[in-house]
C-alpha cells in the first residue's frame, strides 16, 4: 500500500521516497533513483572481477514502454546515469489475437491491436537489442573492434564503473553467444513452452528462465503497455473480460510453470521471485457497460517465490471489498528492502547520486522478517 494511485513504476522499484505525476512521466529526471536491477549490477562492478559473459541486469521483452507511447519513469539507471540502464531484449512480431482497444482517454481514439501478449507464434523470436548511442553493429568486423568502439565512447564517460558498464556489454554481445543461445526458447520441448503458454509473457518467462541458467544475475520481465494506453493491466475499460481471457490465464500459467520448471532444475532454491504492480485497482467497479477499475494504491498484492522467501503463507489483510489495509501493511519500499536483503544486498548499503551524496539502496524501506524463510 502507498499513497500514489499513479503509474508509479519507479516509484515500486526504485528507493526514491515520494513521487507525482510529473516525476514518473520522466525517465532521466536527475531526481530518479536507480532501478533495482540496475543497483544490482552497479555493486557488483563495484567490487571489481572477470567481466560477465551475461549481462548482469537483463529486461525483456522489449524497452519499457517503447511499444505505447509516452515516455514513463521506471526501469532506468536513474542517477547512476544511463549507462546503468537494463541490457534489453527486443521482441518485434505482431501478436496473433487482435483487439480494439479503447483508450478511455479523451483525444485518444480506440485501435486495433495485434497483442503478442494475448498470443505469439512458435517461430515468433527475441532479439538482441541494438548497443548504446555511437556504437554501431554495421561497423563491426570482429568482436574486438566493438569493444574498440565502447572503449573510445566510455572514455568520454565520467565514471570508471560507467566505463565497465560499456566494456560488459561489448563482451554479451560480442564474445560468447551466451545470451543470444539463451533468447532462443526454440530450442526448448514444445510441451514446456506451452506450459508456460504461448504468449509474450509466458515465452519471456521462459527466457528468463534461460538467461539466469546462462550466468544472468537479476533479470525482470514486464507486462507492459501495447499498442494503446491503458491496456495491459491497466484496466480503466473492459476489466472483466481482460482479465478472465487475457490477463489471469496468462500471468498464472507463466509464473505456476516458472516455479515448478526451476524447482525441477535445482535452481528455486537459489532463485527469489517477485511480481509486483504499481498499484492495484479500485475495489468496486465503474457502473457501465464494458466497465473498468481504475487506479487504487490503498490495497494491493504482491507475490513471492524461491530463495529467501516463506511458503505457503499469507501476509496481511483487507477490509471485506479489499479497499483498506487492515493488517499488516506493507508498502513498496519494503519489498525492495526485502529483496535485496534475500540477494545478499544490506539495504543501507550507500550509493552517490549526481550531488555527492551518500543513499541507502532501499530508501526508507525495511526488510520485513514476515516474508523471510
């Protein structure tokens, strides 16, 4: 629960304390924290050692919010600068289902959308993104002269850990093939990939899965925004309909299977898991036809699995319509606080922002023992 009922991505995965409007529709706002992942990999090129084979903060399945619109704060280096941003796949084949989707907001007319996330084809595949600004794949010859190229960028870059940051992606891209073979869930039974189901989340899942085998560190995927403001989970019309055909079907085969594949492999042990929102939706329903639920951060849920975590348990409690927390309340910096304290991360541990100053990776949040094994 917090006090923000705005797209507040940022504000869920990140340690900035407060947040507006304004703050989340800007990703290099020189106020934006850094993203979790992003925090991640910065500590770990702190401490020094071999470069990763496999990027060390990986997103998927596409740029956030690159196939939407409007630009929103989120997943971003923040003030560690953009360098720090997540390595992101790209995923660019149209989905097999086609909706219209209304925008429920002025100005905006509803569209057709071909969603991938309501379904993809098996031929349908993720690739890798294109490197940073100034550093151009047609130019290559050899892995050797990328890494030339980020060299000569990095060295206009203020920051040695700014500089492994680019010498890290030359090496996933250049070196070892190891993330492109991870992206290729072709390569997987048929049978698992439909577990998962044959949609964009579902496959991603999957993927990640793969990337986490190959060396990955931390790796998220996102349902995001398609083809129209407010779809996705961000059900202002047609709440019922999405979630029973789309939404519920799809996040519970990806996550179910996800679980049960790596536990099959050894590797949930040594695997936290998290979904998590922005924020939840209003408990009662518009009072129209095709009706939504809109934007409500007193009472949501959030989902826990694998290392560190506790199973088979429920934390908290609402009012009968789920309106209000009641009990034990939660807010997102918690959660954050608790994940990196499951990775190994002390919360308090200090970064510098643009001014010098010393911040606490989990802002003001605190590791809740509820949650721990």
């Amino acid at each position: 629960t917090h006090i923000y009922p705005v797209h507040g991505v940022s504000f869920a995965t990140t340690g900035v304390p407060v947040t507006d409007i304004p703050l989340e529709s800007v990703p290099r706002d020189p106020r934006q924290w850094p993203f979790v992942g992003s925090v991640v990999d910065h500590l770990a090129a702190r401490e020094g050692g071999p470069l990763p084979l496999v990027p060390r903060n990986f997103a998927m399945p596409f740029p956030f919010g690159s196939k939407r619109g409007p630009s929103r704060a989120g997943p971003f280096g923040g003030f560690l600068g953009p360098t720090a941003d997540p390595i992101w796949s790209e995923f660019r084949a149209p989905g097999t289902r086609t909706f219209e989707r209304d925008s429920n907001t002025p100005g905006i007319p509803p569209r057709m959308v071909a969603d991938p996330y309501a379904g993809v084809r098996p031929e349908d595949r993720f690739e890798m993104i294109s490197p940073p600004a100034g550093i151009t794949i047609d130019r290559l010859k050899s892995g050797e002269s990328l890494r030339l190229q980020i060299d000569n960028a990095a060295r206009k870059l203020d920051s040695d850990i700014a500089h492994n940051r680019q010498r890290e992606l030359a090496m996933a891209i250049t070196t070892s093939g190891k993330l492109r073979d991870a992206l290729n869930v072709q390569s997987e039974p048929m049978a698992l990939r439909e577990r998962y189901g044959m949609n964009l989340f579902g496959q991603s899942c999957l993927a990640a899965r793969r990337v986490l085998e190959a060396g990955g560190r931390f790796v998220t995927v996102f349902w995001d925004e398609y083809g129209q403001v407010n779809s996705g989970w961000d059900t202002h019309v047609h709440h019922n309909s999405r979630l029973k055909d789309e939404l519920g079907p799809g996040l519970d085969a990806a996550f179910s299977s996800l679980i049960v594949d790596l536990e099959a492999r050894g590797m949930l042990a040594d695997t936290a898991i998290v979904v998590q929102s922005e924020h939840g939706r209003t408990p009662r329903m518009q009072n129209v036809a095709g009706g939504g639920r809109d934007h409500w951060a007193g009472a949501y849920s959030a989902a826990f699995a694998g290392g560190g975590f506790a199973t088979g348990r429920v934390v908290g409690r609402t009012d009968r319509i789920g309106g209000t927390v009641t009990e034990t309340a939660f807010s997102p910096k918690d959660v954050l606080a608790t994940l990196y304290h499951v990775l190994g991360i002390d919360p308090f541990t200090e970064i510098y922002d643009k001014l010098g100053r010393p911040l606490p990776v989990g802002g003001i949040g605190r590791v809740r023992q509820e949650l721990l094994a």
